[in-house]
C-alpha cells in the first residue's frame, strides 16, 4: 500500500484560455474543478490504475467539506482529519501551447496540536486495514507557522517501522528532510538547483546536483525536469528518461502523476523511471489536474537510457 500525506490540501480550479492577456477580460474555452494537493494527487493517479493507497486529508471549512465530497466521490481511499482554518483555494490558467500560469493560495496555519493528531492518523492509517504501507509520500508545500522539519520528523519515525518514504517539497522543508535519510526525494529542475546552490543547464548538471542530493542523505532521487523528461539517480546507478507530448493540454498534477507511476513500478530503477515517465506524461495530455488511467499511459513511447552529460536542457534553471 502507498500511503500519503497533504498538509496543504486545495481545491484547484483549472481555466483553459485562449492566451493570456493582462488587464484584457478573457473568456474561458473550459474550466474544471479538482480536488487537489501534490499527495491527493498521488493517490487519485495510484486510484485510478487500480493500486491500492490511502491519503491522509486535513480540512476546513466550506472548502475543506466540498475536497472531501470530491474525493469521495471518485471513491479515494482516505482518512480525513477536522483542522480550524479553512482549506485552500488555486487557480490554474492553461493556454493552448501548455504554457501554465498558476495562482496559488498560501493555505491556513495548524496548531502543534492538530500537527500531532495529523501525525497519529498518518501513523495508525500506515499499520490499519490489514495491509501495511510499503511506502509513505509526504508531499507539497507546508502550511504557514509549519515548522520545516516537520517531514525529517515523520521520516524518522516511519524508518523505526520499516517503512520507506518519499518526500516532494521545497526549500527548508526539503533541505532539512534529507538530514533525515528519505528512502526518495522528487525535486523539479528549480527546487533541485535551489537546494544545491548550482545552476543547471546540462543532463550533466543534473546528475551532480542529484548525487550532492544523496551525499546529504537521501538514499534515491527522481529529478524531473518538465519537456526534458527526467534523471534517476540512485545506489544501483543512473538513467534518463523521456517522453515526447505532441499535445499538451495541463501539466498540472503531472508531477504528482509522475510520482505515483515510480512507486506503483516498485520505486527502483529503470523500468519505474519508464513508468513514472509515461504516466508524468499521460497527465501533460488531460485537462485541468485529471489523473490519466491505463487506456492513456503508452510506456512504450518513453526511451530510456544513460544521460548524456553535455546535453543541454530546453530551460536551465535560474541562478541561485
């Protein structure tokens, strides 16, 4: 079972327009509401292809009823957990050429003591059921007033019971997580140059910002770099991996997606690099933040093999 953790849950509103013009009035081709969140949105890609998860939701108020009633109706396996503030709101606007512009709200503080009752669900929902998770994903941005050590904490916790953990944030979060040695981090081209201080403009790049990612803890790492695919660096070696999308439509939650195909294909390797690659890529093809289910996965469209050092990518990260 693959368990996992949205401390910044949201309903996401995705507005398909034309191009964006500011100041302009826009009018909408298409508009969709989600429920979202980087660790909901693992686990409705992993519900999707039959695998079995269960996701531990914080909510509040309106907002946080209207999450859960979406998720269940798509019938996700989850543990939600009652919190004060309300939860948050984005927006998404997608133009036709994939360009992606998105607003998102910060989401409401939680008090140290709803942190521990979050924690205890995440703990009793990894050993219930009959069937104990092989993997816990903590994922996406903290809440403000969150301390950042909050995912190096449950990680630490859950190697006690032999449970592997994955870990896609940013920042603080991110960098204090690996002290605590995740079994798997997944940074984008920018939360992997922010966290190694380098500019990185080649495969070659990558590859040595994700294995300074490993000297400071993390056992595995999964960089995924947008159009230019994305590198697996870990003990047994390392592989590039990518897959074209001719028509890309939102590459919201496609990261997430990516994520779920890795785990759902063991979380090793080059044949769940592939998988993470053609799920990562069903998803750039769907609208709004839908999560793509076996009739739209094509693993035979993604190369794999090793990364060519001097290979430029199509966008270099920014200067620390």
């Amino acid at each position: 079972m693959i368990l996992t953790l949205t401390l910044n849950p949201s309903l996401d509103r995705t507005i398909e327009i034309a191009a964006l013009d500011r100041g302009a009035v826009i009018r909408a081709a298409a508009a969709h509401l989600d429920p979202g969140g980087k660790g909901v949105n693992v686990s409705r890609a992993l519900l999707a292809n039959a695998v079995t998860g269960r996701a531990v939701v914080p909510y509040g108020g309106d907002e946080g009823r209207q999450l859960v009633r979406l998720l269940a109706a798509e019938g996700l396996d989850m543990v939600t957990v009652p919190v004060t503030g309300p939860t948050r709101s984005n927006v998404t606007l997608a133009e036709p050429d994939g360009t992606i512009t998105k607003v998102n709200e910060p989401g409401t503080a939680l008090s140290p003591a709803e942190l521990d009752t979050i924690a205890e669900a995440v703990l009793a929902a990894a050993h219930s059921g009959g069937q104990g998770a092989d993997w816990v994903v903590a994922s996406g941005s903290l809440p403000p007033e969150v301390p950042a050590d909050v995912y190096a904490r449950l990680c630490r916790r859950f190697a006690g019971a032999g449970i592997l953990m994955a870990v896609d944030t940013s920042g603080p979060a991110l960098s204090s997580a690996l002290g605590a040695a995740p079994a798997l981090v997944k940074p984008n081209l920018e939360e992997l140059s922010a966290a190694t201080g380098m500019p990185i403009r080649r495969l070659g790049d990558v590859r040595e910002a994700a294995s300074k990612l490993r000297a400071a803890g993390a056992r595995a790492v999964l960089a995924s770099l947008g159009a230019d695919g994305a590198v697996l660096v870990e003990e047994g070696g390392c592989w590039y991996g990518e897959a074209a999308v001719t028509e890309p439509r939102s590459a919201v939650g496609a990261g997430d997606a990516m994520l779920a195909g890795f785990l759902a294909a063991g979380g090793r390797g080059p044949e769940a690099l592939r998988q993470a690659l053609a799920w990562g890529a069903a998803a750039v093809r769907l609208p709004g933040s839908r999560m793509p289910g076996p009739a739209d996965i094509d693993p035979g469209a993604v190369v794999i093999g090793p990364p060519d050092p001097g290979r430029p990518l199509s966008t270099a990260s920014p200067v620390p």
